[in-house]
C-alpha cells in the first residue's frame, strides 16, 4: 500500500489530467472568431470559404489590405464561385479602385448569368460613375431576372434622381415600396423629393421611414425640416426635440430649433440658448455664430453682435450674411475694425 502522502499526489494528478480536457475546451475561441477561422484555415487551407469568411471579417476591422489578399485567395481555389467575386468587386468599389471593381463585378455576371445581385452591384458601380445608360440596362436587366426585387426599384430611382429626372425617380420608389413596405431608404427619398416640390405628401413618406425606424435622427430632421418649411412650427420643434433625445449631441437639430424660435416665432433669448449649445457641439458651426449674432443685433446689444459676426467671418470669409450684418452694425455707429 502507497504512503498516504503518494496517494494524495496521484489523486491530485488524476484530477489535473481529468481537469485538462475540458480547460483546454474553455480556451478555444468563440466559433466564428477571426481566431476561430484562422484555426480552421491551419486546418483547413485549401478550404476557400473559410478565406471568404476571414475576408468579410477583416473588412469589419479595416484590414483592407489582408481582406482583399483573402478575397483573391479564395477565388484562386474556387474559380467558380461568383460570390466571391462579388465580395472583392464591393471591397475594391469602397476603396475607389472602380475599373478593378467592375472587372469583378463583370465577372460574377459571367459566372452566374441568373445573379440578380451580381447585376445590381455593376449597376451602382455604373452609377457612381455617372454612365446612366449603363447603370439603367443593367438594372433593367436585373429586373427581368427578378420582376418583384424592391432593391433593384430602389436602384432605378436613384439613377433617375442622379440623372435629373425627378418623376421618373417617383415612380421607381413608389414601385420598390410597393413591393416591398419595409424599404426604408426609399421611403426617404420620397420623402425628400415630395418636399422640394412643398408637397405635404412627404411628411407621409417620413412617417412611413419612422415607423419601420422611431429612432432615426435622419427620418426625424428631415421631416422636421419640411415642417419647417411648410411653416409648421411646432411640428419641427417637436421633432427636433425628439433628435435631442435620441441624439443629444447633434448640433443641427440645436440650429434648426434656434431658427423656428427665431424666425417663425420671435424668441430672440430661447433661440440663442440653442444656437449657443449648437456652437459648444460645434466649434465651427459658421451659422451658428451668425444667427446668434442676429438675436443680439435685434435687442440692440450690438458689441455681442459684433463679435459673433466677426467669428463668423474669420471661419467663412466669405459668409454673405455675415458681412452684411457688420454692414448694418456700421450704419448703426458701430465702429468695426476687423473684417
């Protein structure tokens, strides 16, 4: 029979070796992990998904560089695969490589004739380039491919818009949300093209965007900034007040505020509180300074005036409405020394 003292040691190591096994099990990394795919690609190496998969992961982290090196490995071991074709055409497209991008792009379309996707992308690549016959064919390609693709509707509204021809872009939205309620880009750009023509219509459309997105400070100044132009006062306050919730450092909707208070309601001292708060978020914020300047110009505190236009000139040299401002200052007795 072992000494106790050998009985105890062997117990110990037995329960280490037992141990082992699962402590090792808990050090792994999370599946899915760039660490994991990477283990798998030591496993794996002529596994072209797993560089695709390590590609799309690198491009979250910025590693463009190794990302598209991933791309074009797994390419090399699938040639085939029109998908991967596609991830470096999107890659090279963001980082402004577009001849390499619609070569890609090009090539999916070749690999994988019935591809809708692999059309819509060379379209928008046509598009960021201006080439709207090009990026419509294609489109309209896409669409017989698939007649219900509310993304590819989408698509032909923003060529339409790109190209000028706002009714045609109309009708493009309205179709991409026919067939699909939940597009929520198209709904704002219904929603911004129905507000440059005053059309009440729009604040429908930015309804609509809300409703799929109650948070989104986009759909919520831009509906305000209808309101506002609609003369609808107190609906821009309200929603520019809801952007102060959500996004309380977002100097616009300070500005925006500050300018209904000003200009459509006649509160000089609420108006330049919030142009004061859209100045602190903002530094820089050249209207800012104006528009404040304005509400002490229209209490008659004219030095105050003086400094927040001259601030805006030495931002904007060029501000207009600044210049002016010190112009009126003048007439008043006001001597001006730096313009």
């Amino acid at each position: 029979m072992r000494p106790l003292f050998l009985q105890l040691l062997f117990a110990s190591a037995l329960l280490v070796a037992c141990e082992e096994p699962a402590g090792r099990a808990a050090q792994q990394p999370p599946e899915g992990s760039l660490a994991w795919v990477e283990q798998r690609i030591l496993e794996n190496p002529n596994d072209a998904s797993l560089y695709a998969q390590r590609a799309q992961l690198l491009e979250r982290v910025d590693s463009t560089r190794a990302a598209e090196e991933d791309w074009k490995r797994a390419i090399s071991l699938d040639e085939d695969n029109a998908d991967y074709r596609l991830g470096l055409g999107d890659l090279l497209f963001r980082k402004v490589r577009l001849t390499d991008a619609e070569q890609r792009f090009q090539e999916a379309v070749a690999l994988a004739p019935s591809s809708v996707a692999a059309r819509t992308k060379l379209s928008e690549l046509y598009l960021a380039q201006n080439r709207f016959t090009e990026a419509m064919t294609v489109a309209n390609d896409a669409l017989r491919l698939d007649p219900q693709d509310a993304k590819t509707y989408n698509l032909k509204g923003w060529i339409h818009r790109t190209a000028g021809d706002t009714d045609l872009a109309i009708s493009s939205y309205q179709t991409a949300v026919e067939r699909d309620p939940g597009l929520y880009d198209a709904y704002i750009s219904l929603g911004i093209l129905h507000a440059a023509r005053r059309d009440p219509l729009a604040l429908a459309y930015y309804d609509n965007a809300l409703a799929l997105r109650p948070s989104s400070v986009e759909a919520l100044y831009d509906k305000g900034i209808c309101a506002q132009d609609m003369g609808q006062d107190s609906l821009a306050l309200a929603l520019y007040a809801r952007i102060k919730e959500v996004e309380p450092r977002y100097p616009l909707a300070y500005y925006n505020s500050g300018f209904v208070l000003l200009e459509m309601q006649g509160k000089r001292s609420e108006a330049r509180a919030e142009f004061t708060r859209a100045i602190q978020l903002l530094p820089d914020y050249v209207d800012a300074y104006y528009s404040r300047g304005l509400t002490y110009e229209q209490e008659g505190k004219l030095d105050s005036a003086l400094a927040d236009y001259q601030q805006a000139l030495r931002l904007a040299p060029g501000h207009t409405d600044a210049a002016k401002g010190l112009g009126r200052l003048e007439d008043r007795g006001v001597k001006v020394t730096v313009r």
